[in-house]
DNA sequence: TTTTTTGTTGATTGACGAGTCAATAAACGT
DNA sequence: ACGTTTATTGACTCGTCAATCAACAAAAAA
C-alpha cells in the first residue's frame, strides 16, 4: 500500500486536521491522537512527520498566515488607487473566512503561544510587519509623512476590532467591523488635509 | 493548628498563586499541583475550597479583572473635566501594572478561555461593558450623538493596542501606548468640531 | 535479486495530573 | 465532656498522553 511521495499529503492533512481541532477545542488542549485521527493516520505517523506536537503547532500557524496573506494579496491585485488599496486590506482583514470558528480559535491561540515560544513570535511579527508595510504603501501617497503613525494605530485597530467582534455572542458581522475602521480611516485622513489647511470638498 | 476563618486567605492565596503560575507558564497549562504548592498548600486543599481547577481560573480572572476596574476607578477620581476622564481610562488601561507578564498572560489566556466557557465570556463581556459605559459617559457631554460610535472604536484600539504592546519584544512601553490612543481621539474630536461647522480655536 | 529508502502502525513506555477519600486535629457550641 | 463544624493532608484511583520502537510492506536503487 506505501504509495511514495506521501509526506506532503499527509503533512497537509495534518496541518488542516490540527486547524479543525484547535477550532473544536478552543484551546491548543489537543491530543496528537486526535490531530492524528482526524487526518486519517496513526500518532506514529504524526510524529515520524513532524518530530513533534509543537512543530504541528508552528506549521498550522504558517497555514493560517499563508491564508491571510494570500486573501490580502487577492484584494489588493484589484485595487488601483492608494485609497481602494487600504479598503481592500480592511476588507479582506474582517471576511467571512477570518472568522470561522477554527480561525478564531487559532488566531487567539498563537497570540498566547507567541509569549513563551520564540518560533510562534517570530511568526506574529512577520505577520505584523507585512500588515503594517502593506498599510504604509498605501498611505504613503496620501498622508506621506503621517503615514507611519497612522499605519501603526490603523493595524492596532484592526486587531482590536477583530478580536472584539471574534469574541461577541451570536454570528460575527465582519461588514460592521469593517465599517469601524473605515470610519477611523476616514477621521484621520479629513485630520490631515485640515492640518494641510485645504477645505477639501470635493 | 486549624485556625479557624481561613476560607478567605486560602482563597486570595490561590487566586494570586495562580496568576503567578499562568504567568510563568505563559498558558493555561498550569496543574493544581504547582498552584497549591506557590500558595502552600496541598492540592486537596485547593480543590476543598474551589471544587475544581476550572472554578480557580474564573476566580483569577474575576481579580484580574477587579484590579483593572479599581486602577480605572482610581483614575477617574481624579479627573474633573469630560475630557480629562477620557485621558484617564486611557492612561489607567496601560499603567505598568498592566503589563506585568502575569497580567498580560492572564488576559490572553481569559480570551481563549471565553471561546468556550460560559462563565469567562460573562466575565469578559462585564468589563467590555464597564469599559463602554465609562467612556460613553466621558464622551457625551463632548460630541453628544456620536459618544456611541467613538466609544466603540475607542474601546477596540485600546485592546488592540495593548495586545501589540504586550506582545512585542522588549519592555512594554504603555507611554506610547497611550499616545497612540490619545491622537485616534484627537482626530475624532476634530472631526466632530468639523462637522459642527465651528473653528473650534480656545 | 538484494539492499535501501520510504511509508506505516500496534503496542508499549514512562510520566503526569485531576479529583476523591479516609483519617487526623483543632476549635466551637452546648 | 461531647458532638459538630472547619481545616488539612497523604495516599490513591483512574485516566490520559507524548514519544518511542520493533516490525511489516512496498517501491526504488544497486
């Protein structure tokens, strides 16, 4: 039965597998066996793999950022102004996607892990970094020298946002989420072109 | 030796124990054992007085969640002018007691914890709450009708702000911080002096 | 064909942990 | 003095789980 070529396959069961479970779980309380059972192989398997549970744990945070990422830069590739390029990261940061259960739970499970293991660290940061030099990009055009600062509390925002409405009872309405940041977008952007003493209307 | 009237230092102890040790641990994966024993203790005394590992966490948060509220309480004392109120919930949400390891563990693990225990989600929700009202009674005698909508990205860039903060390398520094929250209200306010057509200068 | 590499698992090991219980003891009420 | 309540623990039960290992199977290389 040992078709070759399999470590792919199974590491990417594995990964999806450990994503579903942390999202049944709520919590990184998941058994290898569990991870090892919904993938459809033995806990022998899982280790032979992956060496061990916390390097499960690092290649479904690299998953969950992959997909991030890769939302993101769908958006973006449609956008043509610097203003449609911000809208289109505020978008894609609150789909329907980031807040399915699994996503969730994941999300909040990397932030705790990220205190004490270095690699999970590393990994927010590099996440952080490209939400925040993505938000530069687009700002930049616009606000020019503001545009750190505002990029700093716009991704903040962003996080705040995502955290409080991923933790409200009933179904997350990412549309109302997003508006929340828009709205701050929008303040700081009329701020500037006052202090610019423009009257900009129109 | 039983001295009688030791439910209440038993308790406090424990409480603060287990802060201690989710702190080191960084999560949740802290045993009633190593609980006990900071407290000194033995486990079966822990569980006499708490009936379960469970009931110690919601006992923690809820202390956690009360030093938050007394540093907010303390902090508005003070403040005399609606502006100067809101400067002081700000400043309290990121006072250097807040980012203590112990307290920075202890609320991300608390959101996790919310996914799926009823009991941390009421707890969670009651200082979302005591957070709102405190800034929407700030914020209503400045911009009136729209106290709400500020109120809400107000209270969603302080968590994320702090959960950057706490999560970045090196000391945590709740001066910038604050800063970053404070200009997100200024440009508010600005805006809203704008839309009320009025120069708004002294 | 023999050997090596790759895939795979059942069974086992070794350790740990939550919660229970029986037993001990001091204080309190009467 | 005596029964009751409160405090306290060591020892134990029962379960779980990460990690390892020996062994088997098939494909590829030699």
């Amino acid at each position: 039965m040992p078709k070759l070529g399999m470590e792919p396959i199974r590491k990417t069961a594995l990964v999806k597998a450990t994503i579903v479970e942390i999202g049944r779980a709520g919590s990184l309380d998941v058994t290898v066996g569990q991870i090892a059972k919904r993938a459809g192989m033995s806990t022998a398997l899982a280790h032979h793999y992956f060496g061990g549970k916390e390097q499960i744990f690092l290649a479904a945070m690299r998953h969950i950022l992959s997909l991030y990422g890769a939302e993101i830069r769908g958006a973006l590739a449609t956008a043509t102004t610097p203003r449609a390029r911000l809208e289109a990261i505020v978008l894609a940061s609150f789909s329907p996607a980031n807040f399915r259960r699994e996503v969730v739970s994941a999300w909040l499970n990397f932030y705790v892990l990220a205190q004490t293991v270095p690699g999970a660290r590393r990994l927010l940061s590099v996440y952080q970094r490209r939400l925040h030099a993505n938000l530069l990009h687009a700002l930049r055009p616009i606000v020019g020298g503001r545009a750190e600062e505002i990029a700093l509390s716009l991704g903040a925002l962003i996080d705040g946002v995502y955290l409080r409405e991923a933790l409200s009872a009933g179904p997350s309405d990412g549309r109302a989420s997003a508006k929340v940041v828009q709205d701050f977008l929008a303040a700081e952007l009329l701020r500037f072109d006052m202090t610019q003493q423009k009257g900009a209307d129109l």
